[in-house]
C-alpha cells in the first residue's frame, strides 16, 4: 500500500519546492494539493463533519493555486507522484485546466495524478456562478471533456454543459492515455460515480465505515456492474490523520493507498509531523 500525503500549502507554511523534497527524502509515494479559489467571509455553508465540523481551519482562505504549487514540488523532485487533493473542477474553465494538467503531467516526467472533487462550499459556488446543484454532471463531462483533449490531435467535444469546436489543444500529457482520475468524496453518490468513469477512488472515509472494511468490496462489485475491470480502479483514503492500528487496517482491508493530511503552524511542526507519519507507516 502507497502512503502519500496531502497538504493545505499557504503562504505562512513551507514552499511547496521545500516540502516536496522533504516528502520525497522520508520516501512517501506522493505529495497532493488542495484547491480553493477563496472563502467568502459571510458563510452559510457549515464545515463539513466529515472533515472534523466546527470552526473552518484558517487554512483553508490561504491556499496557493494547487497547479503552481504541483510545478514547484515536481521541480525539487524526481520519484515522488505529485497532484491535486483536490482540485474543484465545477469552478474551472475545462479547455485551461485541461492545458494545466497537461503541462505539469509532462514537465515533472509523468508524475501527475489529477484528483477533482465535487465541492461542498455552497458559498464558494455562488461566487463562481456555477450551479450547485448540477455539480455532479458537471464535473463527470468535464472529465470526459478533459480526457478527449488530452489525448486527440484535433480535439473536439459536444456535451450537455460545454462545446469545442476542432482545435489544437496542446502540450499532451507526457501520460499517454492522460494522468489518472481520482474522486474524492465519500458519500454515496461520489462512490458512484467513481465506480462507473473514475480511475481512483479516495473518500475522507464513510463515517461508519472509516477503514472501507466493508465499503471496499461493496465499491468493487458497482465497478464491475458498471462494466469495468475492478482491478483497473484504485481505492484509497484521505484521512485527517491516522495511527498505527488504523494504518494497519487500511492494509489489511486491501486499500491501494492512503493519502494522509499533514498541516503545521511552522516549518518545524510540519517536519515533525512528516516525521510521525513516517514512522507510523514503517511500524506496520
């Protein structure tokens, strides 16, 4: 099972270059991004349980744009997978994500891995003018919009939400069939999606089910009755934080990989805390 890890990079905290090359020294397989654009002030949208509940973290309003900060991680690095954990594709234009992707894909060698998300920040979607409402179609065509781009010479699309004309997109991914598309969300309708067009899978955790102990067979089974290889679909987790007992339960229940949060008010909190994490890992 990969361990990786997943960070808020903020203007008060370590480089994203920085961080990387500490990540990769203690031998994690990857090194993830998360997005958010803003956080209006006048909030109506409550923190999500399944991310703690409560207070927003101050982290959240400071948050470096993830593809600038995937560059200078891949710039610092050469072996560790780095990505967006996750990047909220119903806010973006799909033709400039897709060059995004497509660009960091090939300048760090192929070491991308695209995780979107649908959002939870009701507030943040009216900012943006998108429908909240309709996110989840959205975002499955603008997947399927992203991957034709990425991989015709003269791409073109006709969706429900969006239309492209024949035209030159480029660079291509250096990935040839483009990075691998991973969902997070851990509600049911995210497991469902991700069964039926995902490469990967990453929910938080079901609450009742924080290990997959019985939500991984459960995924597989609608992987298959979608018609696709079960093999072929990663599943892991993005948990808050994590102890050994639960490590050793992510491996034992079959994940492929887990994606762990580590956040610090300083550059020396957050070595220490790679520094857990990483003893944590080889204690199992």
């Amino acid at each position: 099972m990969d361990v990786g890890v997943f960070t808020f990079a903020t203007d008060r905290d370590m480089g994203p270059a920085e961080l990387a090359l500490e990540v990769e020294q203690r031998d994690f397989s990857s090194l993830m991004f998360t997005e958010h654009s803003h956080i209006p002030i006048a909030q109506d949208t409550p923190y999500p349980l399944a991310y703690g509940g409560g207070v927003m973290p101050d982290f959240y309003k400071r948050t470096y744009d993830p593809f600038v900060a995937c560059a200078f991680a891949a710039s610092s690095t050469t072996r560790i997978r780095i990505g967006t954990a996750v990047c909220l594709l119903a806010l973006r234009d799909p033709v400039h994500t897709a060059k995004e992707v497509a660009s960091v894909d090939r300048l760090s060698g192929g070491r991308f891995d695209f995780g979107v998300g649908f959002g939870w920040n009701v507030d943040e979607f009216a900012s943006h003018g998108a429908d909240f409402s309709r996110r989840h179609a959205v975002v499955r065509e603008r997947v399927a919009m992203l991957r034709t781009l990425w991989t015709q010479d003269e791409a073109s699309f006709d969706g429900d939400f969006h239309h492209l004309e024949p035209s030159w997109v480029y660079p291509k991914p250096l990935q040839p069939a483009g990075p691998p598309v991973l969902l997070g969300g851990n509600g049911p309708l995210s497991m469902k999606h991700a069964a039926k067009w995902a490469d990967g899978w990453f929910p938080t955790g079901p609450l009742k089910d924080p290990t997959l102990k019985h939500t991984l067979p459960e995924f597989k089974r609608m992987v298959a009755e979608a018609d696709r290889d079960p093999s072929t679909v990663s599943v892991g987790v993005a948990p808050g934080h994590v102890d050994r007992d639960t490590m050793a339960a992510y491996t034992d229940n079959g994940l492929d990989f887990v994606t762990v949060s580590v956040v610090a008010g300083s550059r020396d909190e957050m070595l220490r805390n790679l520094d857990t994490l990483a003893a944590i890992r080889d204690s199992v």
